[in-house]
C-alpha cells in the first residue's frame, strides 16, 4: 500500500489557480484572434476583395494570429492539466487521511483516469467527489452542483473543440471560414467558462482541507 500522510495542498493550490489563469487568459487571447478571422471571413463571403487586394493580407494575418493564439492555447492547457493533476493527487491523498473508506476509486486514478478511454468521461469527476466529500469540514454530505457543472463545460469544451478545430482546418471558403470561427469561439467562451470554474473548485476544495486539517481528530497524521 502506498503512504498515506496529510501534506498541505495550499501551496499547489495557489500554483494550479496561477496556470488555470493563464489558460483563461490563452482562451481569451484565443477569442480576440478568433473576432479576427471572422470579421476578414466575413468580409471576403460579402465579395469585399478587390478593395485595393488589401483584404487578402489581412485575411491572412486574421489566420497567422488564429494559429498562433491556438498554440498558446494547447501549450497552457497542457501545463495547466499536468498542475491540476499534481494538486488532484495532493488532495485525493488528502482525503484517505479524512475518510480512508469513503473511496469508490484507487488513488492512481486520480492520473490514470484522464487518459484512459472512455474511463475519462467520469472516473475524475467520480474521484473529485470522493475528495470533495471526505473534506467537508462539517462532515456532512455538501452539494456536488460546483463539481457537476463544471465537469460539463469540461467534456464540452474538450470534445467540442476538437470537432470545431476539423471544421476550422477543413474549411475552403470564406463562408466556411466565417462559420468555423464563430463555433471555435464559442468552444473557446465555454473553455473560458470552465476555467473560471475549476479555480472556484480548486480554491475551496483547497480551502475545506485545510479547514478539515485543524479540526482533525487528534490520532490523525501531523500536516506536513
């Protein structure tokens, strides 16, 4: 069995809340690059081409920027998963100091359980919420409405972003273009939603073991 000691997770709190910042700040960087495309698409479906061949160099920047805001995108959301993760480990050990039964999945899924198929559409959200209720510092049974809305926008982003990054790449028109980028934005606007909602959980989630640490039974691990 793997050793279970209670460390506190303020610190990773505070780096995970910092990366899911800047991944708030690549979506918004993404849905400014995004008004770009749309706009130079839209001009160009409305046969505003010819206008001195200016429009074309813009249309092209409008997609250099798209593209470039979109690397920022996946190399924040990256970086920030692998934090969260470290921080989900942190406190799912945590909570076997709390309520060592109170468990429906191994601690190795609170990694595992992102990367393997079909698993990852729930195995987290399920190891969040047995983290989430043994912290609870009343020891009752708290609402999972914070987790639950969260995790929706989670899966929608992520599987909505990849069916609107095909339509973006496979678009070959400027009306196609236009329509590409409005859905990519609006997987981005719920991207950024998400976020926003995964520092509210990580902030009290955080909050609540440490809350849950002082009021400990006294035979319980030291906080490390």
């Amino acid at each position: 069995m793997p050793s279970t000691r209670l460390r506190s997770p303020l610190v990773l709190g505070r780096v995970t809340v910092a990366a899911l910042g800047l991944a708030a700040v690549a979506d918004l960087l993404a849905l400014w690059a995004g008004t770009g495309v749309y706009r130079a698409a839209g001009d160009l479906a409305a046969g505003a081409g010819p206008l001195g061949g200016s429009l074309s160099p813009r249309a092209h920047r409008a997609d250099l920027v798209y593209s470039v805001a979109g690397g920022l995108q996946s190399a924040a959301l990256l970086g920030c998963g692998v934090v969260f993760v470290i921080w989900l480990y942190r406190v799912r050990v945590n909570a076997e100091v709390f309520d060592p039964d109170g468990h429906s999945k191994a601690r190795a899924w609170a990694i595992a359980g992102w990367v393997v198929p079909i698993a990852s559409l729930w195995y987290p959200r399920r190891v969040i919420l047995d983290v989430w209720d043994a912290s609870d510092p009343a020891g009752g049974r708290p609402r999972h409405g914070l987790i639950n809305l969260w995790w929706a926008l989670w899966l929608l982003s992520v599987n909505v972003g990849r069916l609107m990054a095909d339509l973006y790449d496979s678009a070959d028109s400027a009306a196609d273009f236009r329509h590409a980028a409005q859905q990519m934005m609006a997987a981005d606007a719920v991207d950024l939603m998400a976020a926003a909602l995964a520092i509210r959980l990580v902030l009290r989630l955080t909050r609540m073991q440490e809350q849950k640490a002082l009021t400990r039974p006294v035979f319980a691990p030291p906080l490390g």
